[in-house]
C-alpha cells in the first residue's frame, strides 16, 4: 500500500514558579487522558507512559493550570454547582433509608481498624464528619413517583471578590509561591482561601498541576520549624491529592493498599495512620462492599446462563476502598436514578427487533456495536417517534457528521441538553419532557456527568445507553457504560451489523487484537512509513494539505490529525504549529489565534468542543463550534485553548471525519495500547494514513495490550439495587 498521492518524501527539514506548575498539571492530566494503558506490565512502564504525553497532556479536555486572577463564571463552575445539588438530594435521600448495612465484618489487621475508626466517628466516640458510606443496600420496592424538586438550572458560584485574591496574593508571596496561581486558589479553596491558607499551606495542593514538592517548600516558608513530613495536615492533603491524581487516571476510588503506598513515597512516616487521619477529619470516604456472588435471576429459564450478580453473605470481602465524596455522592446519584428508571417504567409489548422489544418492556437498556450500529437505535428513536413518544438522541461530539436527525433537532449534543441550549426544555421540577432518551457514545460518558443526565429524566422515562464498548473510556472519572454492562442488571442488546469495507475489516480485527493487512483498493487505508519524528510532521503536513485532498477530492478541514499526547517532537503541539504555517498562517494577534485557525476548546475538564476561529472582541476570542458560536473569555484564551487540527485520541473519541491522518513516531510505543489503536483508527469514515515509525509496537500493543482497569463503585452499587436473589 501507497500514500494517496504515490509521491515519495521529500527531505525532511524544582521550584515553584508558574512554567512547573503548568508542566506538572499536564503530566497529571496525561497520565489519565492519554495514557489509554501501559505499553507493558513492568513498574516503568506508567511512567514512560507519561513521559511520551509529556509535559503538554492535558489529555481529552485539553485544559492547562490558569493564569490569570479572577476567573469568570464558567461552565466548570456551573457543573460544581450541580454537584452541590446532587449533593443535598442523596443527602435528602439518605435521611429516608432505614440505617447502614453492616459490613466489614470479615477483615482483620489495618482494615478492620481502619474500619473501626470509622464506625467510632460515626457513634460519635471520635471527631470527625459523617463520612462512612455503606455496603449496597438490599433491592427496594419501587418508589412513588419523584417528589423531590430538581432545580432547572443550578446558579453558578460567585466569582471571588477582589478583596479575597488580595488576601491570597499576599499568602502566596510570603510563600515564595508566584501570585498569578491566586485565581486558581480562591476558586479551590473559596473566599476564604487566603485564612485557609495561612492554616494549612499543604491545601496548595488543591490547585491542578502544584506537586507535593513544590507545596513542601511552600509550607516551610510560611511555618518554618514548626512543619515536618509528619505533620497531620500534609499527610491530609497528599492523601486527598493522591485520590485527586487517580481520578485523572478514571478511577472513583483506591484501594487502602495503593493510598498507604502513595503517601509511603512522598515520605509520610506513617501511611496507615495518616489515611485514618483523613478520614476521621471527613476529607475522604472509605467504602466496604462484598464481591457479587452470581446467580439465577427470577425470570431466568432453566437451564439459561445466569445474566445476574448478587451479593451473598458469604461472598468474599473485596478490600476497603478510599474516595472524594464528589465522586462517591456522583456514584451513588447514578446508580439511585437507573434504579428508579428501571423501577418506574411500565413494560409494554413493542414490535419490531431486539432492540425494540427490549426497550418497550423495561427501563433501561444497553445496546452495544460498532460505528454501523448506531443505525439501529437511531431507528428505534424513530419507531418510537411515530408511537407518539417523546424521543431524544444525545451524542457526545457535536461536529459529528452523519446523524440524519440532527437537521431535524431530534439529535442534540449531551452537553447542550444538559445546559439547556438545546433539547426538549425542563418541567417545573427540572426534569427533561421525554419518554425515550437515546444516549449514543456512551463509553465517553464519565460519572459526574452521567449522575447529571440521569437525575434529569422524569420517572418512567426509558434510557438506553449505546456504544462501542472497545473504544478508549470516558476523559472524567468512572466507567459508567463498561460498569452497567459488567453488573447485568438490564437487557444488553449486541448489533450484528459488521462495520463496512477495508476500514471496517481493519479496525473490527484490532477489536479482537489482531492488526491484519487489509485489501485496500481504493486507498482506504495507507501506511506511510516514517524514520523518526520530524519525518513524521513533515508527511503529516503533506498528507493533510495535499496527498489527501488531492486524492480524494477532500478538503483539510475534513481532516483530522490523531496523535498519542500533546508534548514530544511530533505530538499535537509540535503538528498544529506546522499544520498552522501551511494551511492558515498568521502572526496569531488574538492570543496567539488567527480567524481561521481551527481550534480544540476545553469549557470544563473532560470536554473538548472543537471549532474554528472567527475573530476577537473585549469579551474574547470568538468560535464557531458544533454547539454553535462560542466567546472564549480572554482570560482563559491561554490555558483552554490550543490549535485543533491535531488532536489526541481522547479528544476525537465522540467524532467521525472523512479522512484521518494517525501519527505513530518512535517515542509513541509506550503510550499504545490496543483500545487507543482501535480509537484512533476508527475515526476514519472513508480514509486512513498511518504514518508508522513504531515498528514492531504497533502490532504488538495491538495484540497484547488492554486499558487499564478502573477502580469504580458503580457495579457493585446497581447490583445491590436492581439485582433479584435466587428465592429459595
């Protein structure tokens, strides 16, 4: 196989000041974005990992530390404020619930003491908030219909005042901290960040991209003597901070065993003691759920494998887990709303397919195939549609072409339904006006925003969940799709529809983990061998402007460019910047933008919106985007914004485009694994150029490497709700 054009190339031409901050939180983002799995199994290989995102890895959002002071409101904000919410409803629910279910009763050692703090603060025998979360709780009956009020639109947290960034300003400069990172402070740490601060150094922590390092020196130079390795509040803050890198990472929570050796490596005396610390202080949860035992289902026939898991009394004690209440409150959100749409829908009999049928019976169904799947829940929207139901599609990425309801407005972005831009509009409890809600890409929905959409859906509204369960996992923590699929608590509806062509047949093969030589004979798949990296920008450059277009009468715009991270010599930054100079040159005098200029925007961690540059004004820098016409605040022009015609794989994981360039130089081989591979190369609807110099990695990672489990509670959770034990 040739490259399009059948041309041959041609000869390729420690301290704590802001750049460290920025590195650092780029390295913490990378490593949960992009690092899709480790190229091997050994203790190295997270790190090399990290280092081929490098310094750049704001990974799927694309976010980098701030700069400025104040920030303004922001989408960001406005989703904490929704958390606040979810926060007082399961509180509200929880007051309901009868008691905790005791568990925990088989540990021994650390555990069991650990546990036993817990239990002490929760008699009140000990200091401390209420911060124990419970097993699971038995299946419920159905609840009555939702009284609970669910506001519209939550209102968005003040900005700080400018009385509070002078009080942070001047802690951070008797801590040799630099003052610019005062906005990012006081967002974190709220108007009284400044007294906060003064009280506990270690909560610079707090800000994305400060190392523990860098807030050790901080706390010396505010506390001089009187602050050590030992001190109780920075064995608080590294845990939390630990907890905060792994979300990075996907996970919602970590084992007892991976916090005491996280905190045993940045030197805490003490690991054990120091997570009973934090949690006798309410600054993390810890968690005990037993292991599901399998069993029959009420329903099954005999002879039918089991398709359910319940817990048993006797089952083996998973280990204790430890997490950040945002994430165990988004959790528990979730799991409660699936369980009250499976419990509050009325089973009708459906004709039509699989799909069909499995939706009119029940609440909630998954429905899992590749990318000629979609077809079919996009038919189910429409048979619904003439039963006179209410009926919404929601997709992940809002530039997504091919979806043949989207003109029609029944095809609405999933973060433009849930701000209210778009969609169906809210009752006057919050709550969505649908009877059938069709989530396609669900694999790149995370938690938080998972418990967001599924608190908004009516009672006996019907869900279905769709997507490609081999694609790289959401950009945010949790695993919401591969959780509910793994806790078979509702029909699982698998497509036969195989994708179509060469592309199709390559990509179905890496699925499986095989990287087969396709039959390609109108070019739709193109290797484009490369010696190293600077070869690598060079082809890419000269695929997307000519090669391609030339050959398939497309234009760069209808390009993308997928590459492992943001940093090294041939990651995104490294090709936007060449990509820049030949498709749309400028001296950049909007932030370094020039109308024209096709851009990646991150308006909240874990989202990217991309789009192109129309011009500047004294509101900002202003977009066109899927979503419609964006202002980009000026000051946030700099750390959530970068060029877009190169993006990672995380960032293209909701998006289809005609052509897609993937870069593959040399120092990408750690960072491949084979749900990235399969990501990245079915981006492509009508061609692919791989612009290999990767050698024998690629089709190893394809046939040896997996994502990384996630450590979720959302598995367990639905099977204590929806799962029915065996009667005896």
């Amino acid at each position: 196989m040739t490259e399009p054009s059948g041309e041959t190339a041609p000869e390729a031409p420690e301290d704590l000041d802001q750049d460290a901050v920025e590195e650092d939180a780029a390295e913490q983002e990378a490593a949960g974005r992009e690092d899709a799995a480790p190229s091997s199994g050994t203790a190295g290989a997270t790190e090399a990992s990290e280092s081929v995102e490098s310094s750049g890895t704001e990974a799927a959002d694309g976010t980098e530390a701030s700069k400025d002071a104040a920030p303004e409101l922001s989408e960001a904000q406005a989703e904490l404020a929704a958390q606040r919410e979810l926060r007082a409803r399961i509180e509200a629910r929880k007051a309901e619930k009868s008691g905790p279910v005791e568990s925990g009763g088989k540990l021994s050692g650390t555990a069991a003491d650990l546990l036993a703090a817990v239990r002490a603060v929760e008699g009140g025998s000990a200091s401390g908030g209420a911060f124990y979360a419970p097993a699971p709780e038995p299946p419920r009956a159905p609840r009555p219909p939702e009284t609970t009020v669910r506001p519209a639109a939550p209102a968005a947290p003040p900005a700080p005042t400018a009385g509070a960034l002078a009080g942070v300003r001047e802690v951070l400069a008797r801590g040799g901290a630099p003052e610019t990172l005062a906005g990012q402070v006081a967002a974190a740490l709220g108007e009284q960040a400044a007294e906060a601060l003064t009280e506990d150094p270690w909560r610079l922590l707090a800000v994305t991209g400060v190392r523990p390092e860098q807030a050790d020196g901080f706390a010396r130079a505010l506390l001089g003597g009187a602050c050590g390795p030992d001190d109780p509040r920075r064995a608080v803050a590294l845990t939390v901070w630990l907890l905060d890198r792994a979300a990075l990472q996907g996970h919602t929570a970590l084992t007892l065993d991976e916090v005491a050796a996280g905190l045993a490596r940045h030197e805490v005396p003490d690991p054990e003691k120091a997570v009973e610390t934090a949690v006798s202080e309410g600054a993390v949860l810890v968690f005990q759920e037993e292991e599901p035992e399998e069993a029959e289902p009420e329903d099954a026939e005999e002879g039918e494998p089991s398709e359910v898991a319940v817990a048993s009394d006797e089952g083996p004690v998973e280990p204790p887990l430890l997490g950040l209440d945002r994430y165990a409150l988004a959790e528990e959100s979730l799991a409660d709303g699936l369980a009250r749409l499976v419990r509050t829908v009325t089973a009708e009999e459906w004709d039509g397919g699989e799909l069909e049928r499995a939706v009119g019976g029940h609440g909630l169904v998954l429905h899992t195939g590749g990318e000629a799947a979609r077809a079919e829940p996009l038919a189910l929207a429409a048979a619904a549609r003439e039963r006179g139901l209410r009926v919404l599609v929601t997709v992940h990425d809002a530039e997504r072409p091919g979806d043949e309801e989207r003109a029609a407005g029944t095809t609405v972005p999933l973060a433009a339904l849930l701000s209210g831009t778009a969609g169906p509009g809210r009752d006057e409890e919050g709550a969505l006006a649908l009877d059938l809600l069709v989530v396609l890409d669900a694999p790149q929905l995370d938690v938080e925003t998972g418990a967001m959409l599924v608190e908004a859906l009516p009672d006996g509204c019907r869900l279905v969940l769709g997507g490609d369960p081999e694609v790289l996992g959401s950009a945010g923590p949790g695993a919401v799709f591969a959780d509910a699929l793994a806790a078979r608590v509702c029909p699982r509806v698998a497509s036969r529809r195989p994708d179509p062509g060469p592309l199709g047949e390559l990509v179905s093969g890496i699925g499986v983990g095989e990287l087969n030589q396709v039959e390609a004979p109108g070019k739709e798949v193109v290797i484009v061998p490369v010696r190293d990296a600077g070869e690598a920008v060079h082809r890419t450059v000269q695929l997307v402007a000519d090669s391609v277009p030339r050959a398939f009468g497309l234009s760069p715009e209808q390009t993308r460019v997928i590459t492992v991270g943001h940093g090294g010599s041939a990651g995104t930054r490294a090709l936007n910047t060449a990509l820049k100079q030949r498709l749309n040159p400028g001296p950049g005098r909007f932030g370094g933008y020039d109308p024209g200029d096709r851009v990646a925007y991150a308006p909240a961690p874990g989202r990217t919106v991309t789009g192109t540059v129309l011009g500047a004004d004294p509101e900002g820098l202003r977009l066109s985007t899927g979503e419609g016409e964006v202002v980009v605040p000026k000051e946030r022009v700099e750390s959530a914004l970068r060029h877009g015609w190169a993006l990672t794989a995380h960032q293209a994981a909701g998006g289809r485009w005609p052509a897609v360039v993937v870069v593959l130089p040399g120092d990408a081989a750690p960072g491949l694994s084979r749900p990235w591979v399969y990501t990245a190369f079915g981006r492509a609807e009508r061609h692919l150029s791989v612009v290999h110099g990767v050698d024998q990695a690629l089709p190893r990672s394809v046939a040896e490497v997996l994502a990384p489990a996630r450590t979720t509670r959302l598995r367990p959770l639905l099977i204590g709700l929806l799962a029915t034990p065996d009667e005896e």
